[in-house]
C-alpha cells in the first residue's frame, strides 16, 4: 500500500461473505546467504520452544521455509519476533518499507476499523530478552522520520548539537506517524529485536526439516495506535527500512505466487515467498516467463515500476479490442511520476482515465451477456455481467481473456478468476461477475497506475533487482506450491 491508493476492502468482505459456502474452505547478516523462502500464511508458525534456534550469522543457507496464504483483503505472512518469538500475521506489501505490529501492555487502538475486527494480539517489548529502543542516530530512524537532515531525529530527541553531530546522542528514537494510502496511518516507536525465519543449511539432509534461525538487530516499528490498519505489514519496497533490504537481498531479488482467493482464509493451502537465488534460478530456468524492465523513479525511488504499452482482449490480445496507453503509464518522466506500481498492498488494479474507460467500453462490448446494473452499484464495481451458470463453480464463459501489454514487449495473460470474480451465487441459472479493476482517482503525481494483488492471483511474479527486471508466469500457486 502507498500514498497514492485508497483500497476498498468492504467489497472483498462482501465476496467472501457470499462464497463461503463453496471455499475450500544496522546489524546484517553477512552476504554468504543464497535464498530465503518464506510462507504466505495466517495461521500458525513452524517454530516450537523444543526447536533449537540457531543465529543467522553461524550458516550458509539454502533457503528459509515458512507456511503466505490468503485474506480477505491481501496476503499475510507470518512474522516471529523476539527471544523467544512472539508471532503475528502481517500483510505483505511491495508498496511501503516500514514493517511494524501492534506492539504494547495496552489493547491495540484502530480507529475506523469496523466492529468486525477482532482483537489484535500485542507485541511485548519486555517479554523478549532481545529486544532494545533503536537510536536516534540510527540510519533507521533517519529513515521513518523521511528525514533529509540526518541530525534532525537526534535533535527532536533533546540531544545538544556536539553529541549528535559526533553521533554520541544515546537518546531513543522519538515516536513516528507513518502513513499509507486511503488515510491508514500508525504511530509507534522504532526497535531492534531477532526476527526468526526457518531454513536449512547446506549440511542439512533432505529431511532433516525446516531449522529455525534468528537474524538478530531487525528494525520494525511498535505500533500502539492506527487509522484504517487493523493488522501488521511487512514492507518489502526498495528501502533501507524494508525486510528483503535489513536481511541484505535487494541485491538479488524475491518472489511470490498468491494462491487464488477462493483459499482465503484457508490455512491448508499455502504458497512460498521467495528471497534471493532460488528466486532468481526458477526465472532464468523455467519456461513460461515473460519479463519487462524495472523502471525506476528519482522521485520514488523504493517503489516497483513496470511500464504498460496497452491492454488487449481475447485470447491472443490482439486486434481491434486492444487499447493502447497514454505515455505516462509506459515510462516515467524526468519528474519521477508516471509507471506502473506493482504494489501486494493494493487490492485492486487502478488505471487512469481516459485509458480506463476506453477498456471498459472494449470490455462491454466484447462480453456476450447482459450487464447487471443492481450488483454495479452495490459493489462499486464498474463492470457486472450476468453469467449463465447450473452448477458451481461457473469457471466457464465467454468473458473476454485480459492481457496486458508490458515494456518490451512481454504479454501477460491474466487467470479469468484474476480479472473477473462471481459476487453472487446461483440464482436462477446465473451468477454475476465482475470486472475487478477500479478507477485511479489520484492524479497529483506519483505512479499513474497501480497492479493490485487481485490481478496477481495465480501469477508467479519475480522482482530481480541483479537484473532489473520483474517476470510474471501464469501458474496454478495452489498446485505448485
């Protein structure tokens, strides 16, 4: 999630609630590690107090195993923090840096949650024997105060000006507000403490199991109170803050493959998160992966962009459907506005108009089925068709396939259930899909459209930052998780 995007997740709440039914149901590690592969998960970790810990600094590691699945508004990763770990679900987001969890003695306070909300567990500075108050002098808290006087957070502190200018201040980093986009905001403190992932070394046999390791000195934020931020978030931008930054791997690179949303909530299905060489060596020696240069702006500079040349329709995304986009999406101007953002923190793709309503109108036009205006206006959704359909779970029709035109000219087709989702059940013989893309309503600078993480269901996606790439496959996460 970014400064530019405000999320709709009553609409996805809105889905689940109708398909429940058919659900299934500054210290760093040294640079000698290859990968880390992480779960996309809600529901539990692998770490056990009869597991022995071991310190990310004695092992040279293959790779980090965990269980990231689906929510009801994005993808979760487990996240264990302290000695011993306490643990927390936490959205993953390639759209901001900070990661933080609701942190304190005290309940966590979010104002403008909903009263569905439940209560959110707490992270306890005092319970975790490694746990410190990160510095005022800490390149950290230069960095989540956007600070572009690195004496500024040691001065806030009450530090006098030879302490902190010869970097003696011992004063704590004072509290930040960090914001997000659709007014979401969290204040906090900044600490330092072990965050626990799981792997195997290169010693290890194949089923020796996962091992769990402590990468000691991890930034991340304490957050007593938010607006509009129920849960956690895991940062993955470009930053220094971020988590693939603080482990040392945006060097190389990470990727995901997000199981479909109908696994939402299901902690039976999972699928990994991928940090460093083994995400890079599945993209270079897999087929089926189409790749576009990673765009980079001076203005925003911790964002993922990817430029988009046009959309096509059909199954080959040519010919006349096909609507080609205005410049600013395919490339980014000496400002640093214009791109795509491929942002796991936004739900939904955004694109600006005119561009947006030129696809809509290629979309109506090539749909074979009546629009249902009523289901339009209660899901804010744009395009609602009804679909004929007897017998769950209605995966065929004749909605015309979406395909994205990228950068240089790789052609991403996206999964049916990534561009279209039923909003209703069977009634009748029908049920009424939507288009589940909305319209960029920001235009004060910044990204000129958003690829949400609905649109990367089932799409392996790679960020090789050794490259400067991103790669997308169309793959069944589900399956080859």
């Amino acid at each position: 999630m970014h400064p530019f995007i405000q999320t709709y997740t009553i609409v996805l709440c809105i889905i689940s609630i109708f398909f429940n039914c058919n659900n299934a149901e500054d210290t760093r590690p040294p640079q000698t590690q290859s990968s880390l592969v992480l779960g996309l998960s809600h529901v539990r970790s692998l770490y056990t107090p009869s597991m022995a810990l071991v310190n990310s600094t004695n092992y040279d590691f293959l790779d980090i195993i965990e269980p990231v699945t689906a929510y009801t508004d994005g993808y979760l990763l487990p996240l264990n923090l302290g000695t011993p770990p306490q643990v927390f679900q936490v959205y993953l987001d390639t759209g901001s840096d900070l990661t933080w969890v609701p942190c304190g003695s005290s309940s966590y306070q979010c104002l403008e949650c909903g009263s569905s909300v439940k209560p959110t567990p707490t992270f306890l500075p005092s319970e975790s024997s490694s746990n410190t108050r990160d510095l005022c002098g800490s390149r950290f808290c230069v960095d989540v105060h956007s600070s572009d006087n690195r004496f500024d957070p040691c001065a806030a502190a009450g530090c006098a000006i030879p302490a902190f200018t010869g970097g003696l201040c011992p004063r704590p980093c004072p509290p930040f507000s960090y914001t997000y986009g659709g007014g979401g905001l969290v204040l906090g403190s900044l600490y330092r403490d072990s965050v626990t992932l799981h792997g195997s070394t290169h010693g290890s046999g194949a089923g020796a199991g996962p091992l769990p390791v402590a990468f000691p000195g991890f930034a991340f934020g304490c957050v007593g109170s938010s607006i509009r931020e129920p849960l956690g978030i895991a940062g993955f931008g470009r930053g220094a803050l971020s988590l693939p930054s603080q482990l040392g791997f945006l060097d190389k690179g990470f990727s995901h493959c997000f199981l479909g949303f109908r696994f939402a909530r299901n902690p039976n299905f999972t699928s990994p998160l991928v940090m460093g060489d083994l995400a890079l060596a599945s993209a270079s020696t897999d087929a089926g992966f189409v790749f576009t240069p990673m765009l980079t702006s001076a203005t925003y500079p911790n964002f993922y962009y990817v430029g988009l040349e046009g959309i096509g329709l059909g199954d080959d995304g040519s010919g006349g459907s096909a609507a080609a986009a205005p410049p600013r999406l395919s490339g980014i101007d000496a400002q640093g506005n214009g791109g795509v953002l491929v942002d796991t923190g936004t739900t939904y793709t955004h694109l600006p108009d005119p561009f947006y309503a030129s696809v809509l109108a290629s979309l109506s036009a090539a749909a074979p089925y009546e629009r249902s205006r009523e289901l339009e206006a209660r899901t804010g959704f744009d395009l609602c068709f009804k679909v004929p359909c007897a017998h769950a779970p209605c995966a065929d029709d004749e909605l015309p396939p979406i395909i994205l035109h990228l950068a240089g000219g790789a052609r991403l087709a996206l999964p049916k259930l990534s561009s279209y989702y039923p909003v209703t059940g069977i009634r009748d013989s029908v049920v009424v899909k939507c288009l589940l893309f909305q319209r960029m309503e920001d235009d004060d600078g910044g990204p000129a459209a958003v690829l949400g993480s609905f649109q990367m269901q089932n799409v392996e996606v790679v960020y090789d930052l050794a490259a400067g790439r991103v790669g997308f496959r169309p793959r069944d996460c589900a399956l080859h998780a």
